[in-house]
C-alpha cells in the first residue's frame, strides 16, 4: 500500500466515525506536504528516520508555529492509526515529538501595561478623557458598548456607581472606585462639550465615542507606550474578572457584576 492510499483509507476512517467532512479536508490539506515527499512509496518502507526528515524540510519553510505543528500532528496521527489497524508493525510514532507552540498571549491585559496606558496619556489632547475610558473599564469590566452608550443622568459620582446599559438595551448597575470618580470628574469639568447628554463623547463633535474609536485610542497609547500584551476593550473585562477571582470573589459574584445571563459565559473567561 502506498502513502497516498495509506491517507485516504484514514480519511475515510475518521470520516466513518463521524468527523465533520471540513475536518476531513483540514486533514487533507496538510498532508500535502507529506505525501509531496514519501506518496508515491510504500507505506512500509516509511520509519521514524523519514518523518524526522520531512520534519527537517518544513522547519525550513516560512510557516506560522501552529501551521508547522499541524503538518507534524497529522503524521503522527497517521501513523498512529497504521499501527492500531494492525497495517504496519511498527509503533514509532510514540518517538514522534510535536513541535512547541509558542504561549498564548493572555486574554488579560496586565496592570502593568495599564500603568503605561495610563502614563502615555499625558499630553495627549484627550488625556483626560482617555484616562477616565480606561479606568472605567477596568474597575467596572463593562462592555465597550455600555461604556460608550453611558448618559451624565446615569452616573452616580457620589456613590460610586452607574447605570449601564448593554446588549439591547439591558441595563444594570457597575461600581467603581474613587480613582476612577476623579478621573471621571475632572473630563467632566474640562470636556469641549460640557451639556453633553454622553459622559465619553468625541473630542470635536458631541457625539459619544463608538466601540471602533475606544478601540483605535486604546491602539494608539499602547502603540506610544511600547506595549506588546492585548489593550482591547474586552481585555480589560478579563482583567476585571481575573482581579475578582484573585482577591476571593467567586465565580457566581463575578459573573453576575460582569453581566452574563449564564455562569457558562464566565467560565470561558
């Protein structure tokens, strides 16, 4: 049997056994490189010094880390699978090592990195403006769009509170810190706009600030402040999270200040 063929009898396997046909193709795609280099020889005549040879080759090749980890899981499933289908004698895919994958950025953004927002901030024309968007986000961990759609009558600067409202129309209550008041006080006092109905309103329009352009100002600070980790908008939720669980909140609290309707959303957090 050839290498072509040993391939398209464990595709047909896995697709027997119930895997979506756009799995199926996944697995097709990369094989590609593989069978380029052994399709044509017999599957038996193949052993671990070839596969760590094919390794060698696509190392070579400009790839992304995880395409390059792919290329080597199929081969090693392949061969797997040969061997629990009693078609080569052979268990060398044990001695197959998958490559590394480099770690994931965290979800969170880190407080450091939101010390460096913050102090990139300074001399900026929306320095103060830009200091209260970040600072609300992270000591309320609300959803950029409750943050942009947020009404002077709905903040409560003497209890430290506001009204939000999210993802239709849902409103709920937020608490956040005197730090946080501060900043909000002094945008207030010195926004160009100061009857604006909208507490985070555009710098040259009474307008409130729209998710992309939160999201656009958040890139521009951590592009001046040098930062590598995520400053999206949800980023900041995850660390409102990741903060509450630290300092002993459970998962039930937090999930309910974070405005999830199911605890399993916040799981995934």
């Amino acid at each position: 049997m050839k290498v072509n063929e040993a391939v398209e009898k464990f595709l047909i396997s896995i697709q027997a056994d119930g895997v979506k046909d756009s799995t199926v193709n996944w697995y097709r795609v990369r094989f590609r490189r593989f069978l380029d280099m052994y399709g044509d020889h017999d599957i038996g005549e193949i052993d671990i010094d070839d596969v760590r040879l094919y390794i060698v080759k696509i190392r070579e090749e400009d790839v992304s880390a995880h395409t390059f980890f792919s290329w080597v899981r199929v081969v090693r499933r392949l061969f797997k699978w040969l061997y629990e289908e009693r078609k080569i004698d052979d268990s060398f895919h044990r001695r197959i090592k998958l490559p590394k994958l480099p770690q994931p950025v965290p979800k969170a953004v880190e407080i450091e990195d939101v010390v460096k927002l913050l102090d990139a901030c300074e001399g900026t024309p929306g320095e103060a403006r830009d200091r209260a968007v970040i600072l609300f986000l992270l000591d309320t961990g609300c959803r950029v769009g409750g943050l942009c759609g947020l009404k002077v009558k709905d903040l409560d600067l003497a209890n430290l509170r506001a009204e939000i409202y999210e993802k239709g129309e849902r409103g709920r209550l937020v608490l956040f810190g005197e730090r946080t008041a501060e900043a909000l006080r002094r945008w207030l006092t010195s926004r160009p706009f100061p009857d604006s109905e909208w507490v985070f309103t555009s710098l040259v329009v009474d307008s409130p600030m729209n998710p992309n352009s939160v999201i656009q100002m958040l890139r521009r600070l951590k592009r001046r402040a040098g930062i590598q980790g995520r400053v999206n908008p949800h980023a900041f939720r995850h660390a409102f999270a990741r903060e509450y669980i630290i300092n002993g909140g459970d998962l039930a609290s937090v999930s309910q200040l974070m405005g999830h309707t199911q605890i399993a959303v916040t799981k995934m957090f």
